[in-house]
C-alpha cells in the first residue's frame, strides 16, 4: 500500500491510501471509489488533505462522475475532506447522521451527565447533506450497495455490503482492533454490531485502515473472541480487588507502547459500563479512567 496511489482490489472497487500513518490509523485511512463510468460512489474522503483529494480526483478518469460521497462515521480521518471533495465535484454527502447520531439511551444520557470521550478526533462540524437509513440500498453501476447500521465505535457507524464484499469502516480491520471510546463508542453495541456482520457470508473485507481481508469469518469471530477474552481478564482483576480502568489498563495490556495505554483505557471504560449495565460491576461516581470499580460478586 502507497499513499496516493489508486489500486484494484476487488471487482468494481478502487482504493486511494490518505497520507496520515499514527498509531490510530496504520498506514493511513483507505478511501474507496465504487464502479465505473457515469456514476461512481466515494466512500470515505478521509482527512482535509490537499494532497489526498488530489490523488482521488486524479484516479478518476475524464468521463467518470461523482454521484455521491458516503463516509461511515464522523471521525475526521473519514469525514474531513468530504465537504471540499463535494464542492469541487458537486456530489452530496450520505451517511448515518452527524458525530452524536445514534447513540443509545445509556451512552446519551452518560453525555448529558457531562460524561467526556477521548481517544480519536471527533468530527463535531461534520454534517451529511442526506442521511442513510439501516438497509437502504444504493445503485452503484451494475451492483446494489447495501447499508448496515453498526453502532460501536460510533453510534452513528455504517458498513457497506457491495454484493459478497464488506466494506467494514473501523468497525473490523485486519492489523488491530477498533478503539471503542464512550459516549461516542458503544461496547454492548459494538459486540452486536459484530454478531450482525457474522450473519453474512463475504468474500472479501475492505477495512477503513489496513489491507484487505480475505478470511473474513474468522476475523470477524477472532475480534467477537479477542473482546470476550478481555472482558474475562477485567472480571478476574477485580475479583483480587477493586481497581480503575487506569489501574486495569497497567495490569492487563503487557504489550503495548505507552504511548497507546491512553487509548486502551478507553476500552477498558467501554467494557466497564458495559458490564455495569448487566450488574456485573458497579461503581459510586460517573464512569471515568480514574473511577473505583467493584465487580457485583466479590467472592
């Protein structure tokens, strides 16, 4: 994969890689161009990159026309560029909803309680000239592109099934796992998100950052297992005694840079709400990295 440079990577579908590696993103966010000719369909922009916008309308060739701009979710490595991408190609915008859409009660009424996200840059400004609905389908040249409404690591995230291909966002990738950050990211939603997908048989996955991924199953069940195992660990943590997401974070994430402890705490909040919706825990004051949880069943 080379930034800037447009690749075939399945029947109908073209990928761009945006020049913005971190830790968070990989090699980059992975922009897609579906079909050919009159009509093709962007998917995901990326971020406000001069650069990245110039590869995507140079990979176009004279005759094809933007029809539509659809971004997955509202983090700005996705959705930054897609309103200079459609004031140059006249193309409206389609996605779920803005940054704050669909959430679930629990997440919105930990945001009304003053409750803070962290982790990736939320983009607040980002606004879809149309919004998607769960399973609405798209003419896309000869195919149909099918809409799946994934909520976790936002309320808002959308999948795109392209035939037997998903188009997975940052809800499943191939090279790490998705950072699920309350309020904005949703563990009980993303797990069921996760279950959905399964439902389906794909050929193919095209994640939001890394490279293709072809056993798809065996991916999508590995990050269901991969969250379970981690769920587990912070049960056993807190049967010694009762600790923070901070403190869990230290004892159970061995190898990974400190540098990225940040974000994997974010996760271990996730899996703490989640487990004290079901009872599993509790805790006395507003979920925070430096809250005391204690799980329900000490013995």
């Amino acid at each position: 994969m080379q930034a800037g440079v447009a690749e075939q990577v399945a029947k109908g579908i073209r990928r761009i890689l945006a020049p913005n590696p971190s830790a968070m993103t990989g090699p980059g966010t992975n922009t897609y161009i579906l079909g050919h000719g009159a009509g093709v369909i962007v998917v995901d922009p990326g971020p406000a990159e001069e650069q990245h916008l110039a590869a995507i309308l140079a990979t176009l060739d004279p005759s094809e026309r933007v029809t539509a701009i659809l971004v997955t979710h509202a983090h700005k490595d996705h959705s930054a560029a897609a309103p200079r991408l459609s004031a140059l190609t006249a193309a409206p915008v389609f996605a779920f909803g803005d940054a704050l859409a669909g959430r679930s009660p629990l997440m919105q009424r930990l945001a009304d309680s003053g409750f803070v996200g962290g982790g990736e840059g939320v983009d607040l400004s980002f606004r879809p000239d149309r919004q998607l609905t769960d399973g609405e389908g798209l003419i896309c040249g000869d195919g149909l592109l099918r809409v799946i409404h994934t909520p976790g690591h936002m309320g808002g995230h959308i999948c795109l099934g392209f035939g037997d291909v998903l188009l997975s966002g940052d809800h499943a990738m191939g090279w790490a796992s998705s950072l699920i950050s309350p309020p904005d990211g949703d563990m009980a939603a993303y797990m069921a998100s996760l279950d959905r997908l399964l439902t389906r048989r794909w050929s193919l996955m095209l994640p939001g950052h890394g490279p293709a991924v072809t056993e798809v199953a065996a991916r999508l069940q590995a990050l269901s297992d991969h969250r379970r195992a981690r769920e587990a660990e912070v049960m056993a943590v807190l049967r010694a005694a009762p600790a923070t997401p901070a403190d869990l974070t230290r004892r159970i994430y061995h190898d990974i840079p400190a540098g990225l402890h940040a974000a994997a705490t974010r996760n271990v909040l996730a899996h703490l709400i989640d487990l004290a919706a079901r009872n599993a825990v509790i805790c006395r004051d507003l979920p925070g990295p430096d809250t005391i949880f204690t799980r329900s069943d000490p013995l």
